[in-house]
C-alpha cells in the first residue's frame, strides 16, 4: 500500500508512456519513461507505475489515486496506417 495521498499522473504516448508518481505530503515527485505497448497499453502503464513506485522507495507499493491520459487515438488519426 502506498503512502496516504500518493497520486500518480499517466500518459500512454504511441512511443512512450511517462508517469508521475507524487507525494502530496511534501510534494515530492518521482518519474518514469517506458517504452509504450500499442497493443496491450495496460503493460507500459504497469510498468511505469512500478518503475516510479521503485525509484520513489515504495518497492510494490501502488498509489491511491491514478489520473490517465492517452495520445493513442490521436496520434492513429494523425499519423494514418503504417
């Protein structure tokens, strides 16, 4: 369990998803870039939640509250078939 007001900012990108992991507490910040996964965006945003967790000292822990954002569908529009 994570510590009380941890929040955590995602955003899935075509290439990257970055997350922000915050203690509200302070207002430490810790953050993480993994390479995204188009097909399964559920897998990079684990692993950037898990990556932020580890550099923050949290070992497993998961924050109370996640905000997601995703440039997925914009980007597809933009940048057509490949």
């Amino acid at each position: 369990m994570a510590p009380p007001g941890c929040r955590a900012a995602v955003d899935v990108g075509s290439a990257f998803t970055h997350v922000c992991l915050m203690e509200e507490e302070g207002g430490r910040t810790y953050t993480a870039r993994v390479p995204s996964t188009p097909c399964h965006p559920g897998r990079a945003v684990l692993a950037g939640l898990a990556e932020a967790a580890r550099r923050a000292g949290l070992g497993g822990a998961v924050p109370g509250q996640v905000v997601l954002g995703h440039t997925l569908a914009a980007a597809a529009l933009l940048e057509g078939p490949r």
